[in-house]
C-alpha cells in the first residue's frame, strides 16, 4: 500500500535535485547533438583544491559526419574556475571570438564561462557559430560574480598564455613549475593560503631581457607585511643574488623571480597597475542660514527679554535696599559706627557720617 507513496516521493526528491553530470552540457546546440558520455573523468588535485562540483566528457555529433569531444566542469566559484582555466592556457593558443577568456590551438579549444571551464577537441570540427551557441548555454547554467580583480595588476607585457592564477599550495606549485621557476616552490608554504591570499603569474619578455613576476595579494595590510618577512626569509641566498626582489604596495606583494638585470626588475616593480586608496567618512552637517527677518525679530525679541529682566532685577535690588533703610534705618545699610570718610581737613570741623543721610 504505500510503495506507490514511495515512488511518488522518490520522483519528487528527483525532481528537486540539481542537473546531473550529464545535465552539466546540453542535449544540442547549433546543429550539434549529444551522444556517448563515457565515464565521469577522474579528479584531480587541482580540482579538488578548486571545489570542483562537477565534471562531464560527452561525444557531440552533426549530422552523423563529424564529431567532438566536449569537457566542462564546474567549481566553487569563477576565480576558482579561473585558476583551473589559467593552469590549463598555453603560449601556443590563439585569441578567438568567443570572449576574453578563450584560447585555441591545434589540439583544444578552452573558453572560461562563469564557474565553468570547457574544452572541445578537436577545434577544426566545429564551427565558430556553434561554439558561440554552445557557450551562450553554459553561460546560463554558470555563475557570473566577477574575477579576482589581481589579474587587472599585472604589469602591461606579458608573455600571452603565461599567466597563472592561484588560490591554494597546489596551483601555486603548477604554476611555478610551468613558468620554469622551481627554485621557488618552498613559497607556497610562505604565501598564506590560510589567510585568503591570492597569487598571479605572468612571465615578461623585453629584447635580452627577461623575468617572471609573482602578486600575492591579502584581505589586509597587516597580513601582507607579515608574510613579506616571512617570505624575505624562504627566499634562497642564491635567489637573491640572482636578482629576486620583493616589494609591498598596501595589501600588495611584488616578486620578480631571476630578472636579466636589476633595472628590468625594478622596471616591473614599478610597472604593477595597484594604488592605494584611503577613504574616510567625515561627519557633515546640513544646517542652512534662517532668512534675515526671521534672525532680527529674534534679536529684538531677545533684547526685550533682556530689558524686561534688568528693570525686574534692578527694582527688585532696589527696592529691597530702600524698605530696608526704612524700616530698619542704620541696622543694615550704612551703619554710622561702620562708616569711614576721607576728609582733606581744609576746616577744622569733623564731618558726621550722618549729614550724608
């Protein structure tokens, strides 16, 4: 009697669930339809330290003629799919006209959607109008927040396709690896991941000369300073010899990895498109100037109060002293035996207090 409530609900509960794995692609786009999803590919270290949700490989087909391999997956957030998308970029690729984050060689192509990366291999089988399309559908399953702004610090001139974003030791280490800088993978243990620090690479090539340039960017200048000592300290005596240098602009941190020269370093140090900008919220007041009749009748209206109280305190002072000498005449005010008076003794006669009264 209640196994139909069971399925009932058991379709309610799917119903409810998010899209699988392979709800991640859609079913067609452009004249591409979905075929064979093999296996859920494995993950990776990277993805793992990414928050990848999910991932799908599925066989797309057109016409029954030609046919690509379509990869996506989803992580925590777009600056996570952005160092996954970044670790994945080569020099090789090319820029395409499906948006700013989108590369292409012979092999694969590699757009950045969202929180979505997706690879299509090979490139040659599809059109570029399909791609749009097929983007256009991940863009509405995908999460839109903006990117780590650090990737805008970058000094002007890198090599394209060197760039490298991290957020955790392992991307750090791919990336240092990648850019021909191992020396320098101790400092992924130095950089505060813990501390929601952000890292960006690029490598930057000028005629002879030639470095590669780490940002390591804090939630505060305090944290920042903190860990330029400390990665003042990781770095090898023979790195330092070798031209690495290290700079703090606010939450900032510079590195030039092994410049050619001291000049070309300190070039890139200040080239790093990062200003500081300190904001404060003084109080203000919204008062106005009443209208001028309005101040003068108050100033006559105080002026007679001021009046009015003066002739009330001056006949009430008065008035008080003359009843008192009334009734009480020498027993308060001007007792004769109290009473001196300064005489130039012009006559012989003394003055008796008294005439005065």
């Amino acid at each position: 009697m209640r196994r139909p409530h069971f399925i009932a609900g058991l379709i309610l509960a799917l119903a409810a669930a998010p899209y699988s794995s392979a709800q991640l692609l859609p079913e067609h786009f452009g004249a591409w339809s979905k075929g064979f999803c093999p296996a859920k590919p494995a993950t990776t270290i990277l993805a793992r330290e990414t928050g990848q949700k999910d991932n799908v490989s599925c066989q797309f087909s057109s016409n029954g003629q030609n046919s690509v391999l379509v990869w996506a997956g989803s992580f925590r957030d777009p600056s996570s799919a952005y160092e996954v998308y970044t670790s994945s970029i080569n020099t090789g690729m090319q820029a395409t006209t499906l948006g700013i984050y989108a590369g292409i060689d012979h092999d694969k192509l590699l757009a950045l959607v969202g929180n979505i990366v997706v690879r299509v291999e090979p490139p040659q089988n599809i059109s570029t109008g399909d791609l749009e399309q097929l983007v256009a559908a991940l863009k509405t399953r995908s999460d839109q927040t903006p990117l780590p702004p650090i990737r805008a610090y970058l000094p002007r001139g890198f090599t394209d396709g060197t760039q490298r974003y991290a957020r955790g030791p392992v991307g750090f280490k791919s990336a240092v690896a990648a850019l021909e800088r191992d020396e320098f993978v101790n400092l992924a243990d130095e950089a505060g991941f813990d501390f929601d620090a952000e890292a960006m690479f690029a490598r930057y090539r000028k005629g002879k000369d030639e470095a590669v340039v780490l940002l390591l960017d804090y939630p505060t200048p305090q944290l920042a300073e903190q860990h330029l000592r400390h990665l003042e300290q990781a770095i090898s005596p023979s790195s330092k010899e070798a031209g690495t240098t290290i700079q703090r602009k606010g939450t900032l941190l510079s590195l030039v990895l092994k410049p050619s020269s001291a000049a070309y370093g300190e070039a890139l140090h200040s080239a790093v498109n990062y200003e500081t900008v300190i904001t404060q919220n003084e109080p203000h007041q919204t008062i106005t100037d009443p209208p001028i009749l309005t101040t003068v009748a108050k100033i006559f209206i105080a002026t007679g109060v001021f009046m009015v109280i003066a002739v009330v305190l001056g006949a009430a002072f008065g008035g008080v002293r003359l009843l008192t000498k009334i009734f009480f005449p020498g027993k308060v005010f001007d007792r004769p035996e109290q009473m001196d008076v300064l005489q130039l003794g012009l006559s012989g006669k003394r003055i008796n207090s008294r005439d005065f009264y």
